[in-house]
C-alpha cells in the first residue's frame, strides 16, 4: 500500500534541495564525479550521487542507494559500449533524482505540492521536482518513504559538498576514484577524502540453472535448423494497475526466427519478475518443442549472459550482433500502437 509524504516532509526536503542549488554543486562536478556517502563501517551502505548539470542542459542530483543501484548508474553510462538501447539503461535504473527543469516536465501532483510550499519558479530549469526510477515501473513521483530518504541523503550531500568545496580537495575521479564522506555510527564524527569506487564496469549475472534433471533433459534434445533473435526490452510506457503502488513499465521477452521474422513468443513480465528469466523459459520451451536451434542472436551482453549456459548444454551458436531485425521489426509495429 503506497503512502504519501506529507506537507510537512516535503518542505523539509525541499529545503535543503533549495540550499544544494544555492552551492551549484554542477559549477565543479562532471556527472562522472562521484561523491560516495556512509554511515559506519560497511561499504555496502554507500549512497553515491551523481551530480548532473555541469553541460547547462540539465540541473539536477541522481542517488544511488547501496552497490545494486550504483550498478545502474554504470549501466547507463556504459550504454554505448554495451550495446543497450539509451531507453533500456533509462529505464532500468534505480536512484531517487532531483530535477530543475521546465514546468510543462511536472506532473499535476507535483506542481501541487510546489504551490502548496509556497514557491513560485520562473523561467527555465527553475522548477524543481522529484522521481523515483525503478526497474519494471514507470519514474513516478516519491512516495513517503522516498521522500524521508531523499531528505536524508541530501542533507548529507549539503554537508559533504560543503566540506569539499571550502577545502580544495583534489579527487582523481578519471582513474575510478570518488569522493568519501564517512560518518561514525552515532553520526557524533566524520572524516572525508579519496577513496576508489566499489568497480568501475557495469557487472552483469550469469543465469545458472541448478535443476540437473532438466539439464540432462536439453542436452538429449535433437538438433534443429532454426535461427532465433532473443531480446528483452522495456515497453517504455506507463501502466496503471490498482495492484501496483505506481505505474507499471513491464519489461518484455521476445523471441523470433531469424530469417523468416515470425513471433516465436512475446511475454510481458510483472514488474517484480526477472525478464532474463523469461526469456530463457521461452527458449527452453522452444526447444523442447521445436529443437535445438543452429544459432541464438542477440544485441548485447546482458541477454548473452542469461543464455549462455543454455547454449554451453546444447550446443547451440550463441553469437552477439549489431541489430535484430526481426524483433526490431515487430518492436516498431508495437510502437505505432502503444
């Protein structure tokens, strides 16, 4: 059951945004320039921050709470390099994001809650406003735990970034280190410095099936001539369901044949359903129906993972390229009816 900050909890956390703003923390941070944020000892509970802004286009601060979210973060910045969509790396991260942007860019609740606050923005990349961006659903508004968070971490930040623009301190973020603000466990002292990253490349699983009788059942299934395109893509739009505290954003598993294009399956996944595992269901399903495929294509290293066992027992090709046409082909005609 979704709760909703109250007036109360939101003055607070826009005031100390409004206090970050007036550091302009962007006039000296890269969006690369991580500032790392603990409370004790474990390095698991480091929140990292993102500062955005620095190119003038967009102001804004991305958190990423704990060592799975920060793997996002990596994610997105290696995209490119990755092959993934720039819309499947948006859309898979997980961070709390203040934003100053336009007015038309607010939702209707969150220009109530500024005209509630008593702000009054003009202009350009003046109006601040808050998302939460999560796996499987649609960047929504925070709800009242987000919020209580979001205040927290930020009043760190305020802290932290005081403390590193007063003193001057050199940072060689480019050779994958960040700046570290640590408190003791009763927050009473603090210390601060370089410290390297947790890692520098986007970690991505390997999908491990444990289930030997099922194991032994692929390896003793006849080869095919099939070719198949496998891939997992975001639908990339909101979805209200009373069952869900905020919009869905399904992600969904698509198989194909290759060379004729024909839909082999297309499963759209429950926001709290791993996607890659439905994907390797629906490979597994085909090949009990159909065959070992001769070769499995994909775009990327993410879904190459996922299948790679599945393609060791088989002995199937498992070969990574540039695009899929058939699955782009039927991603497109999706699109034109979304």
């Amino acid at each position: 059951m979704r709760t909703e900050a109250t007036i109360e909890e939101w003055k607070r956390l826009y005031e100390v945004t409004t206090r970050i703003r007036e550091l302009e923390p962007w006039e000296l941070l890269w969006d690369m320039d991580i500032i790392g944020i603990r409370v004790g000892e474990e390095l698991e509970n480091t929140v990292f921050y993102s500062i955005l802004g620095k190119g003038g286009d967009c102001y804004g601060i991305a958190v990423y709470e704990g060592y799975d979210a920060f793997n996002s973060f990596l994610m997105l910045t290696m995209q490119e390099h990755m092959n993934l969509s720039v819309e499947y790396a948006m859309f898979n991260q997980n961070n709390i994001t203040c934003y100053w942007g336009n007015r038309e860019e607010l939702s209707a609740k969150q220009r109530e809650i500024i005209k509630e606050l008593g702000y009054k923005y003009r202009g350009k990349n003046n109006w601040l406003y808050f998302l939460s961006y999560e796996p499987g659903y649609y960047p929504y508004n925070l709800n009242r735990d987000e919020v209580v968070r979001m205040t927290e971490h930020l009043e760190n930040l305020e802290m932290a970034f005081t403390y590193y623009k007063e003193t001057g301190i050199h940072i060689d973020f480019d050779n994958g280190n960040m700046f570290s603000f640590v408190f003791s466990a009763d927050r009473k002292t603090w210390q601060y410095g370089e410290e390297p990253l947790p890692f520098t490349c986007y970690n991505f699983g390997n999908l491990v099936i444990t289930d030997e009788e099922l194991l032994g059942e692929l390896s003793k299934v006849p080869k095919g001539t099939f070719l198949l395109e496998a891939d997992v893509r975001p639908m990339g739009a909101a979805v209200s369901d009373k069952k869900y505290d905020k919009p869905a954003n399904p992600a969904m598993s698509i198989l194909t044949e290759a060379n004729t294009g024909m839909i082999i399956s297309y499963n759209m996944n429950e926001p709290n359903e791993d996607a890659m595992v439905g994907l390797a269901e629906s490979v597994i399903g085909f090949i009990f129906k159909a065959g070992v495929p001769k070769e499995i294509r994909v775009t990327n290293v993410i879904v190459e993972a996922a299948l790679e066992q599945i393609c060791e027992i088989c002995k199937i090709k498992l070969r990574r390229v540039k695009h899929l046409k058939g699955i782009d082909e039927f991603w497109m005609t999706m699109k034109r009816y979304r």
